[in-house]
C-alpha cells in the first residue's frame, strides 16, 4: 500500500517522503518539487505550510528531523491520513469519507485538478497519473472552482503573493508558515477548541458533516475535493467522486489566507474581464483603492517575491501565469514596513502608462486613413495598445521596486516612470510604424509621437542625424566657401551630360567612396547645380519644400523613389527649390537620400526620408494652422 510517507515527491537528486520533505523545508533547504505543474504551485505551498503549521502548534517539542513529523503526525493525526487509496466510506490522505448514499462518478485526475470542462492553458488533461501525480492534484483540488456536480469550497482559484529568501517552493513554504504564525483571523476560529493538527484538517471529516460554522473551525484550515482516488494501471491513479456536496463551511467566503489578495471581501482571482495584466499584477503585489495586498507581504525576511495567477471563467480556466521579482533589501524594507509608499509608486507607474499609452494611440492615428471614429482606426488603436500595455509591464514594474530601494523624492521618481514608459513607446512604435508603407504618414505619426514625449519628460524630438548626412553637410560646406561669383554662375548653367571642368574639381573634394560609382556620381551632378543658385544655410529641405508649396504627392515620390528614379527627383527638387529663390538651405539631408539609396545603405536611407518626411509635415501643420 502506498503511502505519502513514502518516497513518492521528486526533488533534484532525491526521493523524499512527507515527513522528509518535513525536514528538508524546516532545515532551511532550497529545493523544488520537479514533477509539480505550474499552477499546482501556490495550492502546494499552501497545504504543505498548513500542515506544518498545524504540526507545530501542538507538538511536544518542535519537530525537526523526519522522525519528529512522523512522529507528531501519527500522534495528532493518525496513520490512516497517510494513505493514498482507502475505502470510500473511511478517510485517506486528503480524501474525505465519501456519503455511502450518494451518487458517485469516475474522475480522472484532471477533473479532481480543475473539475472544469474546457482547459485552456499549457497544463494538459491527464486521466490517470503516478502516486505523486495524484498527489498534486489532491492538493491542487483544493483550490477548485465549482462546477456543474463538482463544488468546489473556500478557496476558489485565488491569485497569490508568494515571497521567499531564495526563490524556491520551499523558501516561499517557510515565509507562508511565517505569516500564519504572525497573523490570528478575526472571524475563523474563534470559537475553536482545537487540540491537535487534526482538527485543523477539514478532509478527515465526513463530507455529509455539513453546516460547520468557520468561527468553530481553527485556523488555519484544509479542505479536500469530495473524491477519492482508485487503483488505474499498474501503478497509476485516478479518482471517483461525489456529486453535489454542499458547501461545508457558513461564514466568511475565504480562507483569510495571508498569500492572497483581498478585494470586495472576496479572494482576488483573474475571472471575467480581470485578466493577466499590469494592473492586476500591480494590485496584487503593491495593493490598489479596492484591493488589500497579502499580509505576508508584511512580514519581512525575503528577498523574491512570485506572483502567480490562475486565469478562470465558467466552465474553464484561461491560462497560468507567474513572475518572479527579485528584489534589494532596501526594497523589501518598503513593501513590508512603507506599504503607502509602494501603493502610490504603483499608482504613478499606472498612471504613465497611460500618458504614454494616449500618445501612443494619438500617434497611430496618423498612419491610417479615415475618421478617429471609423471601425479601422479604432481596431488599430487598440491592437496597438494592448502591445504597449504588454511591452510596460516589466519595466515599469521593476522601475517601481528600484525606486522602493531609493529615498523618496517624488519628482524624481515621477521623471524615471516616465522615462522607462517612454523608452518602451519608442520601441513600440518603430515596430509599429514599419507597417505603414506611406512614408508622410509615419512622419506625421512620429511628429505627434514626439510632441507628446517632449509634453510628458522634456526629451528633445531631434534625431541624431547619421555620419554619412554629417559627412555630405562638410563636404556642401567647404565647397560653399570657395565659391566665385563665377564658379556660380558656371554651375548654375551647367548641363548634366556635359559638367564644366568646375565640376570636376569640385568633385576632389569628395571621398572616393562617395563618388568612384556611377551610381553616386550622379547624385552630385543633379546635386552641385544647386550651389550655384541657393544659399547654404540650416533649412532643413522638407520644410524648404512646405514653404514653397511643393505637392504632397511629390513629395510621396521623393520619400519613395529609389535608384535612377531617385535621382531624377532630387534634380526636380533642386530645379523647384531653385526657382522659387528658396534661402539659408541645407542641401545634404537631400544629397545624402540618393546617396544612401546608391550605396545601397538601407538603414541610413530610412533615417533621412523619416527626417525630410517630419520637417516636411510639422512645417505643413503649421502652415495650415496659420
């Protein structure tokens, strides 16, 4: 017969049974349980805290090796608790006396994990399992929502906060037994009269001893599944249950359970709209207006804290997710002993998501045709935000818990917030805007991306322009303070197919790299005319452009053209720029377009045609606001 003081759980490199599993936690091990599903977690640190803690209190002295659990076990509890398969009417191992009367059904060892229909997460349906398996799911079972037959009890798929010294299921086991033994419910056990561990164990119970009032229950306590598990194959397990057992416990519609978030009176679980989110893991770990965070958080000794969440709807679940935050001693010092102070830095990290999140939205609005109100537009925001909202969630967070290990300073910590919810619209956006094809779009929608950032941290809009643009803008330069009356006059009347020996000697003054193809030669005989009729100077050439009414669809061609065609367009632009006497004009953002487009140097290209797009835009905005 197995039982569970038998080396059924796996941990890495050993075998232990309950009682050394005991040991290893109570002797400050850091270990895990490897078989143990993600989302088994937070109901096996759960039940393995409670059990210790209920051991302890009545024990003769404080157990501490194997031998000393095992011996206040069978002392307080008794060794029929420690079996994994026993008659249906008598109790096992978290397996309560079923109702010989009642109707009963096969269950495989999902239905006992989860008794939902439908599972919509990572965790696959299992019908039958190993005795360690069945184990899990025992444990898991407590935290089972109800479901058709199957009721589920106090605790019904909770998120949780589980801090720890090390990160580990055992670490996080110690901090949760500290909590218990910290904390007194107000309501659970009041009227108590417990003399032993065993009263603290609800699944020893009979399942038709309903009406139990929780004020006469002592706290901690532990439920269990109405269901026992049976004999599979050789070696495996799966499960039988009861149907429809009321609910055992009147009173208080939660454990009180010091890892859990509390909101309305009620365990906060990710069910109906509430779902894996910032928000949500901020509310849980830093507390909100209507949640109360965990009380261990307010019990110090750990330097990681895990948020785990257990997505659920009516009739299935929606997902598992957790985090792992580490965290500096400082840190620590403010979430366990400034919980105000952590609550208001989460409110503003919140807050700056949304700043950026409106400007996002403002922004890709720009790269879509039609009405703010259209279908399209809207649909469009939207995705875009929900990337946003993703791509926030760690960084702001961990900005939150460097700020808790800083003295407060409310201006500063409102600039950092900022900044690291910037940063991440930035990258956000370049991923967004390389969708949209139209090249005035996505200036316009990085002028209104760059207005709102300079409203919300100051930063400049100004993009460092590349070395090939500042290598162009030098050798424009020094060919501008050389010029003649009459070496303009020659350039200016010059014809492509037959440049003036000018020309040539102008072209020395160019690196060979620059001008040793016939690609990029040809960029600076549609280029160098234009010294001869405009005056060097800062303009950039977009808002050159705007000024002197040239067409947004030509520009469209400008920003768009590549090779042959490309050039063509800049000696257009020069032609147009020349004739209407446009002054004080920086030729080498145009000049190193075509440049860029000859050298095949795709990325510099992109930088310049962004920067001609804005600085053709923001003057266009102006003009049509005047």
């Amino acid at each position: 017969m197995t039982e569970v003081s038998q080396p059924v759980f796996s941990t890495p490199g050993r075998q232990l049974g309950l009682f050394e599993l005991f040991a290893a936690i109570q002797a400050g091990d850091s270990l895990e349980l490897t078989r143990l599903e993600p989302h088994q977690r937070g109901p096996a640190v759960n039940v393995l805290a409670v059990m210790m803690v209920a051991l302890r209190r009545y024990a003769v002295a404080p157990p501490q090796a194997a031998a000393d659990w095992e011996r206040e076990w069978l002392a307080q509890v008794g060794a029929d608790a420690l079996r994994l398969i026993a008659p249906e009417d008598d109790g096992g191992f978290f397996q309560p006396p079923l109702d010989p009367g009642k109707n009963r059904s096969a269950m495989t060892l999902s239905d006992i994990d989860f008794t939902f229909t439908k599972l919509e997460h990572a965790a696959k349906s299992v019908a039958e399992g190993t005795a360690e398996e069945a184990i899990f799911v025992l444990w898991s079972g407590l935290w089972g929502l109800s479901v058709a037959k199957w009721n589920g009890g106090t605790r019904q798929g909770p998120s949780v906060v589980l801090p720890s010294d090390d990160g580990t299921l055992a670490g996080e086991v110690r901090h949760l037994i500290a909590a218990y033994e910290e904390h007194t419910a107000s309501i659970i056990g009041a009227q108590a009269m417990a003399t032993r561990a065993a009263d603290h164990f609800l699944w020893l119970r009979p399942v038709s001893a309903g009406g139990i009032t929780v004020d006469t229950v002592p706290y901690p306590y532990l439920e269990a599944r109405p269901c026992h598990l049976v004999a599979a194959a050789p070696g495996g397990y799966a499960g039988v249950g009861e149907h429809s057992v009321c609910s055992r416990l009147a009173g208080k519609g939660h454990g009180d359970d010091p890892q859990v978030p509390i909101v309305d009176g009620k365990p906060y679980r990710l069910w109906g709209g509430r779902v894996w989110s910032m928000r949500t893991r901020h509310a849980m770990l830093f507390g909100a207006n209507d949640v109360i965070r965990p009380r261990s958080m307010r019990v110090p000794g750990y330097r990681v804290v895990r948020v785990c969440g257990l997505g659920v709807d009516q009739g299935k679940t929606r997902g598992y997710w957790e985090v792992l935050h580490p965290l500096t001693q400082r840190a620590v010092f403010s979430l366990s002993l400034q919980p105000q102070r952590a609550a208001d830095l989460s409110q503003r990290a919140l807050d700056s998501a949304d700043q950026v999140d409106g400007a996002l939205r403002w922004a890709v609005g720009a790269l879509i045709e039609g009405s703010a109100q259209s279908a399209a537009v809207k649909a469009s925001k939207a995705r875009a935000a929900h990337g946003l909202a993703n791509a926030l969630t760690e960084p702001l967070t961990s900005t939150v818990l460097v700020l808790l290990a800083e003295p407060p300073d409310p201006a500063a910590e409102q600039l950092a917030l900022l900044k690291a919810a910037v940063a991440v619209l930035r990258a956000v956006w370049a991923q967004i805007e390389t969708g949209c094809p139209d090249p005035l779009r996505r200036a316009a929608g990085a002028n209104r991306l760059g207005a709102r950032i300079h409203q919300l941290t100051g930063e400049s809009t100004m993009t460092e322009l590349p070395d090939l643009s500042k290598q162009v803008h030098a050798i424009l330069q020094a060919i501008a303070e050389h010029r003649t009356p009459n070496d303009r006059a020659r350039l200016r009347t010059m014809l492509a197919t037959e440049p003036p020996m000018l020309y040539w000697m102008l072209l020395g003054q160019v690196p060979p790299r620059l001008m040793d193809r016939p690609e990029t030669e040809a960029v600076w005989r549609a280029v160098l005319p234009a010294l001869g009729a405009l005056r060097s100077g800062a303009m950039p050439i977009g808002k050159a452009l705007a000024q002197t009414a040239y067409s947004e669809m030509r520009v469209r061609q400008l920003l768009t053209a590549t090779g042959e065609t490309l050039v063509g367009q800049v000696a257009e632009v020069v032609r147009w720029l020349a004739a209407h006497e446009a002054k004080a004009l920086d030729l080498s953002t145009l000049a190193a377009l075509a440049l860029a487009d000859a050298l095949d140097e795709e990325q510099v290209r992109a930088m310049l045609r962004q920067d001609i797009a804005m600085s053709w835009g923001r003057a266009q905005s102006r003009a049509e606001a005047a």
